[in-house]
C-alpha cells in the first residue's frame, strides 16, 4: 500500500466504481446491507464532486487500456462474542482501492491491483460499522482530491 499522504497515485484519475464484496447473511440482520453501503458510498463520492460509474460504465471501461479507472471495493463482516452476561458484536471492515496495473515487463498485461486501503477490526453494532466506513470513504476522498484539485 501506498504511504500516508502519497496521493500521486490518484492524480488523472476520472472516475470511480463502487463495488461491496457480497455481505453474509447474520450481518445483513444486523443492519448492513450491501446495496445501502453502495448507495450511501456513491452518494458521499458524487457530494464530494467525484464521478461514479454504473455497473455497465464499469465494465465497459475495464477493457480500455487508456482510461484510468478506480474501483473503491468495501469489505464488512461481523461476529458476536458471547460473554456470561453479554453479547458483543465485532467487525472486519475494509476499504479500498484498486486500480488498472501493467506488469513492467509486459505492459499488455494489466490487472486490478490494490493501491491504497483502510482496514479496522471494530467492537459495536451497525451504527460503529457505517460511520467507519464513512470514515474510511472520507479519508480516500481527502487523498482524490488532494491529487486531482
């Protein structure tokens, strides 16, 4: 991953893919749901004046060589830990960016590789899981804009 605040990486960079990795189903009933993440990331994205890509813009793009592309993936699981007298729930949360590679030696070849990423193991419901991920979402917009003023 990059270093803090090397946001070199960002620059010339026109749009982003929002994708949430699939979310099992215990910690949808407890309140993540992949689609509202989506939503509530793009939305964050679009205040901040960044472009979001459809799922077809996305896949249409993928295949250009030229056009630098993003895919901002979030990644949360949860689990609950029983004590003798309480329950606590606990979180994997995950944010990050990835972006058209080339190998140097081949420069046909490209890939998505992961350039940039927050991770958390977090205690609390929902509400810590989102505002984490808001968190998460903020600081890659801080380093975008940073890099694309």
């Amino acid at each position: 991953m990059a270093a803090e605040g090397s946001h070199a990486m960002f620059q010339g960079l026109k749009s982003v893919y929002v994708y949430v990795n699939p979310i099992d189903p215990k910690t949808e009933q407890k309140g993540i749901v992949a689609s509202q993440l989506r939503k509530e990331t793009e939305q964050q994205l679009k205040k901040a004046g960044i472009e979001v890509l459809s799922d077809e813009e996305f896949n249409r793009f993928k295949m250009s060589l030229k056009y630098p592309l993003a895919r901002l993936t979030l990644s949360v699981s949860m689990d609950e830990i029983l004590t003798e007298d309480t329950a606590l729930d606990i979180s994997n949360i995950t944010v990050e960016v990835q972006q058209a590679v080339f190998l140097g030696r081949k420069a046909t070849i490209s890939m998505f590789a992961t350039t940039w990423e927050r991770n958390q193991i977090s205690f609390g419901g929902s509400a810590e899981v989102q505002g984490k991920m808001r968190a998460f979402v903020t600081e890659f917009i801080s380093a975008y804009t940073a890099a694309n003023p």
